[in-house]
C-alpha cells in the first residue's frame, strides 16, 4: 500500500487533536464541579421593631392585584386547526435574528417561555422599538399545539421598556423592549410567536420561535456568564482562553458570547470552546436603519453612546432569558473584567456567606452586586513599599502575565452603584441592566444589594482614559491586592493547556 498524501496526514493529526482538545476541556469541566448553594437556616423569632405583622401578606396581595390588573382574556383564531407542522417549521431567522413586524418600527429579537409565577405563564418577547409605536397597542399571535394539531391564539400585548425613563433619550431612538404575553394554560406546548399591530396575525411562517423545553428544564448550573457584542480586529485569543479559564476556576458553567466583528483566532477560540459544550456565541447585527457594515456600525456606536448603550441590553436580556430555568445567576460582564473573592476559592462560597449574613432575606433581592476597583495597566510598571508585580515578563504572548494577575489597583473603590458588576437572579429578575437587575418580577423584590467590598471585588483591567475618570487623581493613591494570585498557577496551566492545541491553523 503507497504512503498516504501529505495533505491527508496533516489533515488527519488536526481532527486526532481537535478531538483530544476537546476530551481535555471536558476533563476541566468535570474538576470544575462545585456544590450548589444551600438554603440560609432559618431566621430567630422576629425583634422589636422588626418587620410589622402582616407585611408579607400585603405585599403578595398587592402583587397579586397587578398580575390580576395585568390579565388580558385570550381568544382562539378562526383558521384555527390548519396549520400543517412543515409550514411552522419552514421559516428560521437569519443570523441577523431581527424580524421587522411594523416597518421602521418594530423588530423582534427572540421569545422565551416564562413560568416562573404559577397560575401565570407568560410568554417574554425580546425586541426593539423605534421612537413611539402609531398603534396604542399590540397583539401576541401565539402558535401551540392541541389534540395533535396546531392552533393560534391572540391576546393583547403588555410592553415595558428595556430602559429607564431617567436615563432619558431622544423621543425617536431605538430602544430595547421586553413584550408580555400571557398564556391561558401552564401546559400549552407553544411554539412560535408573532407581535405586531393586529390581533391574530395569519402567516405563521412570519415569526419567532419559542426557546423549547422551559418546562422540564432544571436549574443545574449556577452561574453562566453574558458578554456583549465583541467587536475587535485584534487578536485576544490568548486574553479570550484567560477570561474563560479563570472565570471557570471561580465557577462560571457557561459563556453566552455575542459577536460583531472579531479576528479569526478569536473565532477558533470560540468554536474549540463550543464543542465542549462551554461557550455558546451568536452573531449579532443592529436592528432596522441602523449600520451593520463594520466600519460603519463602529463610528455610528461610537458617535452615538446612548444608542450603544441602549442595544447592549438586547444581548444581555436574551442572555437572561435563555438561561431562565436552567442557571441560578447569570453574570453580564466585559472581558476586561472579573470578580474576584477577596477570600474565598469561589463565587459559591462568596454567595453562601453572604447568604449566612441575610437569611431569609437574601431572596429579597434580584441581584448581588460588586463593587469596581482599577487596576490600571499603566500601574503595573510602578513599584509600592519596595515591592513591584513579579508576575510580569517580556515575552509577547500572555501566558506568564494574564492582565487578570495584576497586582496593583486604585485604593479607590468606586460606590455603590457606580460600575458595579452583579450575579442577578434568574428566579426574581424581570429585565436586566449591564451591572444589575433592571426590573424585578414581584414589586417588593428589591433590585441590587451591594457586597461588602472586602469580600469582593470588580477587577477591572483597562487603561485610563481621562474623558472618563480624573486618571491622575485616581493613581495618586494605589495598594497591593494579591487576592487574584491564589489562581495563579492553576490559570497558567489551563491556559498552558489550551493555548497548546489551539494554536493549529485549522483552516
């Protein structure tokens, strides 16, 4: 038998360590594995001038007086029954993944079953509007399925913005939405949705699908990490294999990344980590006019900070959503980023203790939020009481000096509220921001607590940039943190490990 070609051999070694790349990622995984948070004991008999008697139950009456104000009957369309299952099945949202439903006005993102509130099934509906609708309401078509066929039902729409009004905003910008429609039945097996002007919407093949199988899914992660569009034509692949492996050793199960424009290494990350089943990403583009050419869209989004702002809770909001029953917390963080216990090996361990500290009134809030401090990259290079970061070194590749290792931050710390970064509940969110819930699903839920920073806090690693922050007096005043380098060795030898196999050129 002749030699095999050359091309065939290198060929076969890619997919052989293609293969074991991703058997070595699983093993991480595994090791990975940290148990789940326990219930806080029970609180001690209540204290004089505690909570007054009777204040639960008056909060759950008047939640219960808003979901009631907030009912709107249904009613079953007239072609009902004739749907076939390829007709439903024949239409699937393009990578853009915006579907337009009143022109120049109306784009919808995609739709998620929310059970959440028993009794008070909802279907949530993720879009973006253009400035004010012309219609003074707008229709759900629901899509389900009955007795072997599928049927659609229409109910009238409840429309909050993604968005606060404080935060102002021109009266004709796009802004991200979040569209309620509630569902007569916990059981109904839906399976598209389609919102626009006019009840009962007939062409089935104009709209989204639902999210499936809400309903027996499990809470079996407890902390998946959102990232916003990346947008970058530098090569991060060694930064992104960083990000990933010490945010997994702090106890992230999964990583939502959303994608505009990044250089091809990046890509290759990112599908090496997908195979294990880690990282899901989803191309993302902007909704209607906006420029989705890249040169374009970069200047636009730069010119335009309030737009920016506004469509970057698109992708932390689907985030959420797709992670509703299935993780405890989702995480919306930058790669620039990371929360970093000041004591504890892990964010399981950070949030049982503070469990411990609120009791039963931990579940009183959406989301737990850190608190930012600076950790300059123009701070490395100074030295404090005779000391300076000996993890950095001069070679090109990050390896030996992940910015994440950085020692030397601001004595500053930035104040509630202010760049803070959160774990917001999936169990009593209803919209979120990028550094805490938004809105929250009961009235009396509250929307952020605050950690004590010396449990935790927000690295942040970025330049200074004087537009922003008095950088001056900021690096006037700096200490040694070294609360990250527990990690240390462990994050080198993943990233030893993965930088290793993923540098083939696999195209």
């Amino acid at each position: 038998m002749g030699a095999m070609p050359l091309a065939a051999t290198r060929k076969l070694c890619r997919v052989g360590l293609i293969a074991v790349l991703t058997t070595a990622i699983c093993a991480l995984a595994l090791l990975d594995s940290t148990p789940r948070l326990p219930d806080p004991p029970l609180d001690s008999p209540p204290t004089p001038g505690g909570e007054p008697p009777g204040t639960r139950s008056i909060v759950a009456y008047s939640w219960a007086r808003r979901l009631a104000l907030d009912y709107r009957p249904s009613k079953e369309c007239d072609s009902n029954g004739t749907y076939g299952r390829a007709l439903l099945n024949a239409f699937e949202l393009p990578s853009a993944k915006w579907l337009e439903t009143i022109p120049g006005r109306l784009f919808l993102y995609s739709g998620h079953l929310d059970l959440r509130v028993a009794g008070y099934p909802s279907l949530r509906v993720i879009g973006v509007k253009r400035g004010p609708l012309a219609t003074s309401s707008l229709f759900c078509t629901v899509w389900y399925e009955r007795e072997g066929s599928t049927r659609s039902m229409s109910v009238e729409a409840l429309v909050s913005r993604i968005w606060l009004d404080e935060w102002g905003g021109n009266v004709d910008n796009y802004t991200g939405i979040l569209v309620s429609c509630q569902l007569p039945l916990d059981s109904m097996r839906v399976s598209r949705v389609y919102v626009g002007a006019e009840p009962c919407h007939e062409n089935p093949s104009q709209s989204i699908a639902i999210s499936p199988n809400a309903a027996e899914a499990k809470r079996n992660r407890q902390f998946t990490l959102c990232i916003k569009g990346l947008d970058f034509d530098e090569d991060i692949s060694e930064k992104l294999v960083a990000f990933i492996e010490l945010h997994r050793i702090l106890g992230a199960k999964l990583f939502y990344f959303y994608v505009f424009n990044v250089h091809k290494n990046v890509l290759k990350v990112l599908k090496l980590y997908e195979k294990s089943r880690l990282v899901k990403s989803f191309n993302l583009t902007l909704p209607g006019d906006l420029p989705n050419e890249k040169n374009s869209r970069r200047r636009f989004l730069a010119e335009n900070i309030w737009t920016k702002r506004r469509m970057e809770l698109v992708p932390y909001n689907h985030c959420f959503y797709e992670n509703l029953h299935r993780s405890e917390f989702i995480v919306p963080i930058d790669i620039d980023e990371a929360i970093v216990p000041a004591r504890r090996a892990s964010w399981v361990q950070l949030l049982l203790d503070e469990k411990r500290k609120l009791g039963k009134t931990f579940k009183d809030f959406a989301s737990y939020s850190v608190r930012n401090a600076y950790f300059f990259p123009e701070l490395q290079n100074k030295t404090l009481g005779g000391s300076s970061n000996l993890l950095k070194s001069s070679g090109k590749s990050l390896l030996g000096n992940p910015d994440y290792l950085d020692t030397v931050r601001t004595a500053s710390i930035s104040p509630e509220g202010d760049s803070v970064k959160s774990f917001i509940s999936t169990r009593r969110a209803l919209t979120v921001h990028n550094h805490y819930a938004l809105t929250t699903l009961d009235p009396s839920t509250r929307r952020a607590h605050h950690l004590d920073p010396r449990d935790a806090l927000k690295h942040h690693h970025r330049a200074c940039d004087n537009k922003l922050l008095d950088c001056d007096l900021l690096m006037e005043d700096t200490e040694v943190d070294q609360s990250v380098l527990r990690f240390a060795d462990q994050l080198r030898n993943r990233m030893k490990l993965v930088l290793a196999l993923s540098s083939l050129d696999l195209q």
